[in-house]
C-alpha cells in the first residue's frame, strides 16, 4: 500500500495523487517507486479526503513545523483534497503548507484556482525547469499546449498572494540556462532556486 505521509530528508511530505499533467524526462517515479522512508508511493487508488486527515492523525508531529504537498503526482490535480487536508494540518497542528507544483493548475483546472490555494499555502514552489518555452515543452512534456504561458500567468498569480513564492530548476541545466531562469523568475517577482538532481 502506497505511503500518504512520507519523510524526506527530515521533511514530512503528502503523496496526495499519483495524476499529473506532466510527464518530465528527469521525473524520479520513472526510475523509483518511493523516496525517504516510503517503500512506494504509487497509490492504487488516489486516498480521499478522510485517509490523508487519517494519516495525519497517525503520524507524529512533534517538532514538525512545515508539511510539504510532493508525491507522485502534481498536488494541484487533487486540489480540493489539498485545500482540504491543508487547512486541517494548519488548524490541529499548527504546521506551515508548503505545495511543490508544475504550475499548470490553472490550466488543469480551466479557472484560477489561486484564490484557493492562498487560503492554505503558505509557500509555494513551481517547477521552471527551463528558460524558454522550446526547452520547457521538451524536458517537461506537458498535456497542454500553451504550458509554458500557463505556468508564468500561474506564477504571477501566486507571487501577488502567498507569502513565499519560488520557481526551480535543478542543477544539470548550463550555467547559462540557469542565470537566465533566475531572469525570467526575477521579471516575476520571485525567487530562483537550484535543486540538485537526486
């Protein structure tokens, strides 16, 4: 049985959904079937609501102060069950949310879908990936035909209502590729960050 709650690198993270609308060349579910402490974290059946406030009642909190929404799939797919579960976690244990996303919820969604997340989010991380739209459509390979677009509008967005927004891309792109992702991220109002590739 898939993991819910998983730990990673001393973080506590919500498998929410193995859905996504991405299916990106570096992604790690093509090469491994959990991460952490989680054996799998392919669910045979996407948990509802009631299993992820579960798995959070079970799990033990004590010196946790953030819960990050990262599985197998984009969180924002599940949206209702992540508001949901979100507020819960800040309501009875006080914890920051932080959502790790492609940022085409939007586009997913076909509404902006924001508004929603700035009621829970407390920090928001979007996978840039690349500089420029012919770069991100190839790595990212996306459902959606103007991704690219979506994910700036998308950011822009979130940059203009919650708290800490990032965009990132990971650390194999060129030098050139990543000073000119922190440019494009600039020009939004946000923060670049470098992840290192696992």
């Amino acid at each position: 049985m898939a993991e819910i709650l998983y730990t990673y690198q001393d973080q506590v993270y919500v498998n929410l959904t193995n859905q996504c609308d991405c299916s990106c060349r570096f992604c790690i579910r093509s090469h491994h079937d959990g991460v952490g402490d989680a054996d799998t974290l392919w669910h045979e059946q996407d948990p509802d609501l009631e299993e992820v406030k579960a798995a959070m009642d079970a799990f033990d909190f004590s010196g946790r102060k953030e819960l990050v929404y990262c599985g197998y799939g984009e969180p924002t797919c599940a949206l209702e069950n992540l508001v949901e579960s979100a507020r819960y976690a800040k309501e009875r244990y006080g914890l920051r949310i932080r959502v790790n996303t492609n940022g085409l919820g939007n586009l997913y969604h076909g509404r902006d879908i924001v508004p929603m997340l700035a009621e829970v989010v407390d920090s928001i991380s979007i996978s840039l990936n690349a500089p420029n739209k012919e770069e991100y459509m190839e790595v990212t390979r996306p459902q959606f035909e103007d991704a690219f677009e979506g994910m700036l509008a998308f950011t822009a967005e979130c940059a203009k209502r919650i708290p800490q927004v990032k965009m990132t891309v990971v650390d194999v792109l060129p030098e050139r590729d990543i000073e000119d992702s922190r440019k494009l991220a600039e020009s939004l109002g946000v923060e670049l960050r470098v992840r290192k590739f696992v």
